[in-house]
C-alpha cells in the first residue's frame, strides 16, 4: 500500500517509473527512427479520480486522447501490475501518430 512508503520507497517508486518511461519513449524513438525525450515522471499518491481529474481536466482542452503503457513487474516472486499512463499534448502525440504511420 502507498501508506507504507517512506521517502526512499517513494524516492524508488519515482526511479522505477522514471527507468519504464526512459524505457518505453526509447523504444518508440527506435521504432521510429528518431530521438525523443522524456521529463522525469511526477509521483501522485492519492485517490486515482482526484489525481486523473486535475491532470486530465488540464489536457482536456487540447487533446481527447492519452497512452497507457501496461506494465508487470516480479520481485521476489511477488507480481506487481502497473499503468503508467503518458500524457502527450496534442501536437507531441500527432507528430508521434505521424511517425508511427510512416
């Protein structure tokens, strides 16, 4: 539970999302052809429809569309599933669907 972290397990959590973000835009750039760069990944912890309302009524103006990227990771055979979810604006995803396309 997020109750439990401290702020080395936060500080872990922030480095684990930070590698799966650098991860995911560097094998999209791959797919591509073309280098893309990433801001470090922020850290919510509270209710999910809080944290989705504020970010998401912010982008609502400008796009209609996100990325989720699913992710499962075992430790000590303990599975641990996850959503990173990537918020693009508008033109960063059409360029990004245009590079997709071609």
């Amino acid at each position: 539970s997020s109750d439990s972290l401290d702020i080395y397990g936060e500080s872990a959590l922030k480095e684990v999302g930070n590698i799966t973000a650098s991860t995911y835009v560097s094998a999209l750039a791959e797919v591509v052809s073309k280098k893309y760069l990433h801001s470090v990944p922020a850290l919510v912890i509270d209710m999910l429809q809080a944290t989705l309302d504020g970010v998401l009524s912010a982008l609502a103006l400008e796009t209609d569309k996100v990325v989720l990227n699913r992710a499962e990771f075992i430790v000590d055979n303990t599975v641990i599933d996850g959503t990173f979810l990537f918020l693009l604006d508008a033109k960063s995803l059409d360029e990004i669907l245009k590079d997709l396309r071609s």
